[in-house]
C-alpha cells in the first residue's frame, strides 16, 4: 500500500472568505480586529472621571488641595495669639515694659528665694542618695566583723541598723516625697501665681533690666 504525502499546509497569507477568494495582506482570524472594530476605536481615553487636562502623572490632580479644614492663612492655636499672652496662665494685660522698679525688684526677690529652695532640693536629693548608699556599705561592714572573729557586733548591726528608718515609719524616698509635695510644690506654685499676675508670666525681669543697663 503507497501511503500518499499530503502537502504541507500553510498559514494563509489572508483571509478567505466563504467564496472561496482571499483578501490579501489580512491577518489570521482573531488576532486583529475587523474593519468596522478598528473604525470604532479612538484615541486612548482617560479613566472615567478624570480630566486629561487637569490630570497630572498616573491620574494625579494638577491643582493642590488643602487638606481638610485648614485655611492658607496659619491660625493660632485655640485663636489665641502667643505674643498677646505670654506664658500659659499669665496675665495678657501686663506689659512688662511698664512694671515699676520696686515691682521688678520684689518679684526678683520672690525667685531668688525659690532658687535658693531649689538648691535644698538638690541637697535632699543628696541626702536621699547618700543615706541609701551607705545603708548598702553596711552589708561589706557585717561581712567583714563575721570574718574578724566578731558575730555579736555583726548581729547589732544587721538587727538594729542595716535597712532603719531615718525618721519614725519613713525612709529618705518618704521624706523627698513628702517635702516636694508640700512644702516645695506649695512654694514653686505661689512663686509663679504671683509673677503671672504681676508681670505677665515673664520670668527674670530684674535680671533683664540688669543686663541692659550694665551692657549700655
């Protein structure tokens, strides 16, 4: 039996049609679209929505907007103008331009006072600290009596010195906490009471006046 060649098919060079005729040049069927699809198709469109003459890269708007609820012009916080009031709490009226000497004087006296009070609360910090410390350095001190031949003075100190409160029921952190709470917390309070109704909330006005004369 003679097996017979079939000839090799070809991809079209067009597209026939159901007369049997070939339009030439006409690619494969599907992978163009067909006349009247092309005559449909425009320019490339925009995303719906968008307006190509205001849309800057990828879509983005041209013209800025303020995010919401703020204005171009910066508002003060709460309307209140910093310059206008000074220091949280303190008197708007005062200009301290036109506070009397004795006035200035006085209120410097008041904050050199809490000065000097701050400075004793730095010393109770120290005693705090220092107390703590040596109450520490006792532990070394039982150790080494126990190592000398001397457990009886050891046992003294371990039972009725090591860990003792400095005053009845308190150790130093009772006393800072006690002092900073009343006497310093009362102290630091008035100080600025005073000076924000008798100069605006400013701080140094005798050393600010001192300085100008001195540098005149």
């Amino acid at each position: 039996m003679i097996n017979e060649e079939k000839p090799e098919r070809r991809p079209s060079s067009g597209i026939r049609l159901s007369s049997g005729a070939t339009v030439p040049g006409a690619d494969p069927v599907g992978t163009n679209p067909s006349p009247t699809d092309s005559a449909d198709i425009g320019p490339a469109t925009e995303p719906a929505g968008i307006d190509p003459a205001s849309a800057g890269p990828a879509g983005a708007r041209a013209t800025a907007t303020e995010p919401a609820g703020v204005g171009l012009t910066p508002a003060d916080p709460a309307g209140v103008s910093p310059a206008a009031t000074g220091p949280a709490g303190a008197n708007p009226v005062v200009d301290p331009a036109y506070i009397d000497d004795t006035t200035v004087e006085a209120l410097g006296k008041l904050s050199e006072a809490l000065e000097t009070t701050e400075r004793a609360r730095g010393h109770l910090y120290s005693f705090h600290q220092l107390t703590g410390h040596a109450d520490l350095q006792l532990d070394q001190a039982v150790e080494l009596l126990r190592a000398s031949g001397h457990p009886e003075y050891a046992d003294i100190v371990v039972n009725e010195l090591v860990g003792r409160d400095v005053l009845p029921g308190r150790w130093t952190f009772q006393v800072v906490e006690e002092y900073e709470d009343g006497y310093y917390r009362f102290f630091a309070d008035l100080e600025k009471r005073i000076r924000d109704e008798l100069a605006g909330g400013r701080r140094h006005l005798h050393e600010a006046r001192m300085k100008e004369q001195r540098q005149a």
